[in-house]
C-alpha cells in the first residue's frame, strides 16, 4: 500500500481549513490541522508531517514566527513548510511587516485564494522534491 503523505494545515479561519482539508483529502494525503501557531508547532514535533501548509495571518503567533523556530529545530527543518497568505489583499491590515516573508527560507508562497488545482499542484511538486 502506497504511503500516504502527512500534511498538517495550520490556519486559524475554520472555513478555510475545511475547504482546504476536503482539496487536499481527494488525494491520498492524511490531513493534520492546527487552529494556532502554538499548536502547529506542537503538532509538527508530535506528528513529523511530510509537508506543513503554514498561515501567516494568525493571531498568536504569526507564520513567520512559527516558520522560523520550525527552520531552527533540526527534526523539523526540513519539512517542506509552504506560506499561505492573504497579504496582497490583508497585508496592510497587519502589523506584520512583509520583509518578514523574505528572510525566510520557507519553500513557496501560496496567496489566498488559492484554486484547488493549484493548491494541489504546489503541494506534489513540494512532495516530489522532498522525495515522497
């Protein structure tokens, strides 16, 4: 039986998450969901995802805080953690300064609204890369 890839999904708007989970569960991924930065971070150590879907708007921790100690822990560093925002249409709402994003060595950026096609797309040639 092929080996189904882990993605955990860390948003905290419930309806984007269930949209997002029933996209990414048409495929054989098992889906993880975390509704905070803090619980992301936690779930990651606990689960090891193959894949992380990271919000940047969130608000108790941001996705760049959560990117960041995910890129410094040496057991989670090299899950592929891809950013989904809603900057172009929220950045300005924010107090989050968009230099942040570029510091980062996240591996792609996905704005918000994302299609299911593209979102799709992203995530396997993500897992692909990481040989899965």
């Amino acid at each position: 039986m092929e080996k189904r890839a882990k993605i955990l999904l860390v948003d905290d708007d419930s309806d984007f998450i269930e949209a997002t989970r029933t996209v990414l569960e048409s495929k054989p991924y098992q889906v993880i969901v975390a509704a905070s930065g803090d619980e992301g971070l936690r779930k990651a150590r606990e689960e090891k995802p193959d894949l992380i879907l990271l919000d940047v708007i969130m608000p108790d921790k941001d996705g760049f805080t959560v990117a960041e100690q995910l890129k410094k822990d040496p057991q989670l560093s090299k899950i592929p953690t891809l950013m989904l925002t809603a900057f172009a249409t929220k950045g300005r709402e924010t107090s989050i300064p968009v230099s942040r994003g570029y510091a980062l060595e996240t591996e792609d950026y996905i704005d918000k609204p994302v299609s299911p096609q593209e979102l799709l797309a992203r995530v396997e040639k993500h897992l692909k890369k990481a040989g899965l």
